[in-house]
C-alpha cells in the first residue's frame, strides 16, 4: 500500500490512493478520498482498540487518532464482495442503534434490497424462534460494535459473518470484516454507507462505473428540529400558491343552494291547483 501526495506551486494540491492489493478497476478515485477527507471518515477518537492499531497511522498531536484511508477503502471493498456473494439481498440484515446511522442504513436496504433494522434490536431476534421478529440472515452488517453488540453475540451463536464499521477504539470480537472508519459522526457514516450500497450495485451490474445519480445527502441523518424548521419556512410559500387557486372556485360545493330547490317559473300553487287527474279523486274513491 502506498498513499502520496503532490504539492505544486502552479497546480492544486491533489490526494490520491494507490492500493496494491486491488486491480485498478477498483481503486480509490480522487472525488472518493476528497469526501472521505471532508466527511472526516479518518478522525478517530483519543483512545484506541489493541486489534485495531493495524489500521491507525499515527496520532495527532490533541490525541486524536488518525485511520489510514488505504485500509478504510481496501475493506469496504472487501466487504462489498462479500455481499455481492450473497445471492439474495434479503438474507443481507444491516443495524444500526445509533440515530445518525438509522437513516443511512434504511436508505442502504431501500438501493440493494438488505433487510434493515433501524433503533433498538430486540434480543432474541436471531435466536428465539417465538418471536414475531425472527431472523436466519446470512450475513450482518453493523454500524457500531460497541453499541450493537447484543446483535453481533447473537450472530455469534448461530454462525452468522459479521461486517461493522470499526473506530480506533472498537472491540473486533465477532467481528469477521472490520471497516476502519469514523462511525460516531453524522457525515461519516452516511457517506461509509452510500459507499458501500455505490461499491455493491457496481459489483452486482446493476449501475455502471461511470457515475451514480443517487446524491449522499440522501444517507445522511436529519435532526427532528431542523425539519421542523425547514417545514415552517415552506408554509408561506405553499399558501401563496394555493391562494389563486382558491380564488378560482366561486362557491363552496357544500354550501346550501337555495335556488337547487326552488319550484318551477309557474310556482307549487299552480301545481296543486291541477288536482287530479280527470276522473277526480272522488270518482277514484268510489270503487272502495
């Protein structure tokens, strides 16, 4: 693995990975490495797993400690072959406890057809047969070991494979394929997720390698309030619109229409002074 960087006065700086254990279809481009460097997809937290010092470069003077990229994408590819080797998408279970990772993994199962689990795991779920939420996947993938740890003991138990994304001080116990990376930020594991779903479709023939129309937005959490927010920002403009519309209708369909009802041009007396029919009512009254 090597990863350099070129400084020139007349140019740009540009970044760029070179893995050598990947064919050069699969290797990292400059736009990918660019949004895992703005998304801090590298910053890792001040403590870190014995299992996982493998993955970490060096420490950054505050105490922060810094994951090697190369290895981040040479997992993520890893993992995504290995749920490309999964026939059917729905064996493919993806949690996450954490809320910033819950929107990621339902927009994850929506692209490639995973079953998901966004919240709490309810115990059980791989091991009781009761229960209404049974599961036998094939293959798990976690957001965070430490928090869906529940998960991945029960995985454990049925010999189930476990991808995760794995932080500098995440425990890798069950864990068969760690994917090095930030997966305690917003950013971070919105763009892990899309990706992972981006490497597997590519991998499965179902999107070509030229572009993916999907933004990363999409995968990325969205605070309640914010929402809110942007909701009563829209509702004035949504009145305006409806408003002409409105104006257009000259009446309500509902209301009561006097004139619906009113008699014929000669009136109900005229009507009722017609009577019967020739014979009277009394020559029809005198058979009885």
């Amino acid at each position: 693995l090597a990863a350099c960087s070129i400084n020139k006065e007349e140019e740009p700086p540009k970044v760029f990975l070179v893995i050598m254990s990947l064919p050069a279809i699969l290797q990292a481009k400059e736009e990918d490495i660019q949004k895992m460097l703005s998304a801090e997809v590298h910053v890792g937290t001040t403590n870190s797993d014995f299992k996982m010092s493998e993955y970490i470069w060096k420490r950054r003077p505050d105490g922060l400690n810094i994951i090697n990229l190369s290895k981040t994408w040479e997992k993520l590819i890893l993992a995504a072959r290995i749920i490309t080797a999964i026939e059917n998408p729905q064996d493919v279970v993806v949690i996450s406890a954490r809320p910033y990772g819950q929107r990621a993994v339902l927009k994850f199962s929506q692209y490639t057809g995973a079953q998901c689990i966004a919240g709490r795991f309810t115990p059980g779920t791989f091991t009781n047969q009761i229960t209404k939420q049974f599961r036998e996947p094939r293959l798990l993938v976690v957001t965070d070991p430490r928090i869906d740890a529940q998960a991945i003991k029960e995985a454990s138990y049925t010999n189930i494979p476990v991808i995760a994304f794995a932080d500098s001080d995440s425990p890798l116990r069950f864990v068969d394929c760690a994917i090095p990376g930030n997966n305690k930020g917003r950013l971070s594991i919105g763009l892990l997720y899309w990706l992972l779903a981006r490497e597997v479709l590519r991998m499965r023939g179902t999107i070509s390698r030229a572009t993916w129309d999907v933004p990363v937005d999409l995968f990325f959490y969205r605070d309640p309030e914010d929402l809110e927010k942007s909701e009563e920002a829209a509702a004035p403009v949504l009145q305006q619109q409806v408003a002409p519309s409105a104006n257009l209708t000259s009446a309500d369909p509902t209301a009561y229409d006097p004139a619906a009802v009113a008699p014929l041009a000669d009136g109900w007396d005229s009507a009722a002074a017609a009577g019967p029919e020739a014979g009277g009512w009394d020559s029809s009254a005198s058979g009885w």
